[in-house]
C-alpha cells in the first residue's frame, strides 16, 4: 500500500445529465493499445498521460465518463474501482496513477509497453 492520499479522483455522474535503458520503444516496434478512463479534470490522469508519453506512447484512447455515465459504469465493472485514470495497456488492466508508477518504479512498464 503506497502511503497518503489516493491519487486518483472519484466518479459522480454528471449534474443533469522500449528500449529499456531510454524507456523508450525501439525503433519500428509497436506499443500496444493504450486505454485511460478520465474526466476532464483530473490531475491524475494528466500525470498518468505524461509518464505514458515520456516512455514513447503516442496514442491513447481516452474515455471521457464525465461526459459518457455509462462508460463510467463499463469502467466500475471492468476495474472494479470508482476513480479515474483507470488504464489498460493492451489486455492489462495497470490501474490507477499511482499504480502506473509504481509499476515503472519497478521495471514492469517498459516490458509491457514492449509487449
């Protein structure tokens, strides 16, 4: 368990309505699908975004469940968490923010977005 505060932010459905070294892919190979749940406001997803492209990831899908509830309740079901960033490298379910640094702090990230 990482200590303080949780780095992610809560859904509540809308008022009305690699190279290992570099940590960079090589050259020609394909970063799988990149898939983060968000709002338009989230701090934590903006950190996320900004780590993911550090280590060469060019495109991600992103679902806005502040602007979609029901993909807010996809998200709820696939993860079963509330709160976003809510992200999926390929098939792989990483988490959170904080999980997706914690997985680089550990050396997991650059092999999956290898993968």
């Amino acid at each position: 368990m990482i200590d303080g505060p949780p780095r992610s932010h809560s859904f509540a459905a809308p008022h009305g309505g690699a190279h290992a070294l570099s940590g960079r892919p090589s050259e020609g190979m394909t970063v799988p699908k990149v898939l983060m749940y968000s709002t338009a406001v989230c701090p934590y997803c903006i950190r996320a975004e900004q780590l993911l492209k550090r280590k060469g990831v060019t495109e991600i899908e992103k679902i806005r469940i502040d602007l979609e509830p029901d993909r807010g309740a996809e998200m709820a079901a696939r993860t079963g968490r509330r709160t976003v960033p809510q992200i999926f490298i390929g098939d792989t379910h990483v988490g959170g923010c904080d999980d997706l640094h914690e997985l680089d702090r550990r050396g997991g990230l650059d092999p999956l977005l290898a993968s």
